[in-house]
C-alpha cells in the first residue's frame, strides 16, 4: 500500500470525493487516438503529404514509411498510455496490398481495413473511429471535394464517404462500439469569395446524398468536423461552424468540435454544454492550437482541463465521443503521441476529483465570492498521487521516456 496515496484518499474524502470511483471511471473513458501522428498524416494510400489548409512540421528521424511500421509504433506508444484506448483511422491508411492502383478512395472496402481490425484486436483496443480521407488526393480540384462545382469531382468524394461509412459498420460491428465517423474536408477558398452560398448548398447536397444511404445510426456515429481558416484557405471555409451545427441539428447527425478550428477567444469547453442542451452526442478532437490551428501536442492547460470538467459535471462521459488530432514531426512522434493521451487522462482525472456539487450549489445561490475562492483553493490539491497510484495499478508509473529512447535506438534510427 502506498502511504501517500492513503492519505490524499482520506483528504478527497473529506471532500465527498472518492477517489477509487475516479479512478475507475477514468479507466473507462475511451480515448480515440489518432493514427497519423506516427507518420506526419501521410498515410499508405499514395496521398503524399498533407495538404489542403493542413500541414505537418519538423522532420524528427523515424517516421513511419509501411503499416507494419506505424503498427508498430502504435503498439509500443498504447501500450504506454493509461486507461481505454480506442484508434482513430483515416481512409489514407487503407492497406490495399494487391489492389494498390487498382482501387480508389471511392472504392475502398471493409477488407482493405482488416488488418487493422486484427491488429486492434490482438492489442486489445475498445474499438476504432474513422475518416474519411478528403485532402492529399488528386481529386481535390482547386481546394474543393463535397463542395466542388465539378460534378465528377463532387460525386467522387460522395462515393467516397459512402464507402466510408460501410466500412465504419464493419468496425462498429468487429468490437460491438459505436464507430465515429468524422468528416472534415479542406474546402474553402484563400481569397475574397464572390459566392458564399453555392459551395455550401453543394455541400449540403452532398451530405444529403451520402446519408442517404442505409446504415445503422446506432453504430455509427457521422459527425461533421468545423473549421474557421486553414492554412492557405485563409478567407472561407465551406464547412463553418454555422454551417455544420444548423445541418447535424436537421440531420440528427453529430457535431465534431476540434479545439483549434474557433477564433482564438472562443473556447470548445463552454461549446460543450451548448451542444448538450441540443444533442445526445458530440464528437471532440483535442488538439492544441498555438497561435492558429497548429496542432501542438496536447498539454495539461487550462483549456483542456476546462473540457475535461465539462464532461465531467454535465454528466456526459457517454455522450462525449473524445478524440486527440494532433501532429508534431519536430520531436519524437512516440513520445508526442503519449504526452498527449496522458495530458487528456490527467484533465479526465481532475475533472473527476472536483466537487461539482458543491461548486453548482455555490453558483445557485449566488455566493460567487465563495465559488471564486473554492475553485481557486482546488487548484492545489494532491491530484497527482492519485494520478501516480492509477499509473502504478496499470504497471505505467515509470518513466516513458526513457523506454521510448530505447525503441528510437533500436528502432527508429534505422529507418533512414
Ligand atoms: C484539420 C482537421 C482534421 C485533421 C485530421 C487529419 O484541420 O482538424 O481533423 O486534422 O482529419
Ligand atoms: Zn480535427
């Protein structure tokens, strides 16, 4: 028994806190991570690097060339993260073996996905979460796909998200979870539009048409991924937030918020209970935005600890599909991937150590005095014992960098 850990229990527990049940709870929360943080979001399809308002930097040796190695580091990075783990995939990691150049994105099957069934499975995954692939493709015609003007163009991307949601069922149906089916397309336009409606109507259009489709909503989840500007689409984006929010609202579809597609004052922890009122799921990418939507590793900040504790106190950990998109090729991508997950745990596991009760009762009443000087006084509590104790039952608590330094030796550094 650690004595440490003994002692920070009985304190949350004069807090009406148990720290048992966080800890529980915390390792039933899934966590989607993201695939293509091991290889910059290339993928194994041909795409090439990321384009389309999208773009990766650094070029930290060791990036992963072939499944079998970004298999591999996905083992290795999973198996030093806490708690629930589910793997979000692209199309782009598609593995067509004897059908490379013989099929295309709007074709792709569920068969092209099984080894990454097998490979969920054997490592005990809760599940995988998919995307469409809409972006590194020559289909993207002038920065357009589902909002394209270019009738083949726009019928292309249609096939493709059909073909998408098919082989989300075959996961759903693989691990008996709800698959999350995220789309988010790069369209939009670098300078002063002369139309703002068209491409949306054509999107719309184009949503309409791919849900058309039979599929069983009760496995997979559609969401629709916002984004405000990218890179190189600087003044419209298509697929706005107003745009989605309305359509997923008519649609009964689900809204994905990723925490850097906002101006830089809005924040996706106070979206969060907006959309609860409305909706019985959402879907989240957490990233971290420095200066714009740069994708930095996830980090313990305010923001995300805000996320984690509107999760939390409305009540929503099933409702709240959450997922990391993150992607960092200046630093150890292995290392990136687990500062990650493990920053979103630790927001988890605050969130779960604060009495909400106590703190809404506070707010009722008015006694904001009160409120203020008790959220400041949580601030310091000893959450960390109870973090190192989750670690330690998990066989986790030790230091990760150093096992990852011993794969970069091993491994990494021979991928030249
Ligand atoms: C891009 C979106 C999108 C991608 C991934 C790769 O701005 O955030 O979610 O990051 O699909
Ligand atoms: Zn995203």
């Amino acid at each position: 028994m650690n004595k440490m850990y003994d002692l920070v229990k009985e304190k949350y527990a004069t807090l009406g806190l148990d720290t048992e049940k966080a800890m529980e709870t915390l390792s039933s929360i899934p966590v989607s991570v993201h695939c293509w943080q091991g290889d910059d979001v290339v993928g194994f399809d041909g795409g090439g690097a990321a384009s389309g308002g999208i773009q990766t930097t650094g070029n930290y040796p060791g990036r992963a060339r072939t499944p079998e190695e970004l298999m591999a580091d996905i083992k290795t990075a999973f198996a030093l993260m806490p708690g629930k783990k589910r793997l979000n995939l692209h199309a782009s990691y598609a593995i067509l073996g004897e059908d490379m150049g013989k099929v295309d994105r709007n074709t792709y099957e569920p068969k092209h996905f099984a080894p990454w069934v097998k490979f969920a499975k054997e490592n005990g995954f809760d599940g995988i979460d998919f995307n469409p692939t809409m972006f590194s493709h020559k289909n993207v015609k002038d920065g357009l796909t589902l909002s394209s003007p270019d009738e083949n163009i726009r019928k292309f991307w249609v096939e493709h998200c059909k073909a998408c949601i098919r082989i989300s069922e075959y996961f759903a149906e693989e691990f008996n979870t709800v698959c999350a089916m995220n789309i988010w397309i790069p369209d939009g336009y670098k300078d002063v539009p002369a139309d703002r409606l068209s491409p949306r109507l054509r999107l719309k259009k184009s949503l309409d048409e791919i849900l058309s489709i039979e599929y069983n909503r009760s496995k997979v989840a559609v969401a629709v991924e916002s984004k405000v500007f990218g890179i190189g689409v600087e003044s419209y984006t298509v697929g706005s937030n107003e745009f989605y929010q309305n359509y997923a609202a008519k649609n009964d579809i689900c809204c994905l918020l990723d925490n850097g597609h906002y101006h830089p004052t809005e924040v996706v922890s106070d979206k969060i209970p907006a959309l609860l009122a409305f909706y019985d799921k959402l879907a989240l990418h957490v990233t971290r935005g420095v200066r714009w939507d740069s994708d930095h590793v996830v980090l313990l900040e305010d923001e995300i600890k805000e996320i984690a504790k509107e999760i939390v106190r409305c009540d929503a950990v099933d409702k709240v599909m959450i997922g990391l998109d993150y992607f960092d090729a200046s630093i150890n991508r292995l290392s990136a991937w687990v500062t990650g997950q493990r920053a979103m745990q630790q927001a988890l596991l605050c969130a779960l150590l604060t009495p909400h009760e106590e703190l809404k009762a506070l707010q009722e009443a008015g006694n904001f005095t009160a409120l203020m000087v008790r959220q400041e006084q949580l601030k310091t509590l000893p959450w960390g014992i109870v973090w190192e104790e989750y670690l330690e039952r998990q066989g986790l608590n030790v230091n990760y960098l150093e096992t990852i330094r011993t794969y970069e030796e091993k491994i990494l550094k021979e991928r030249v």
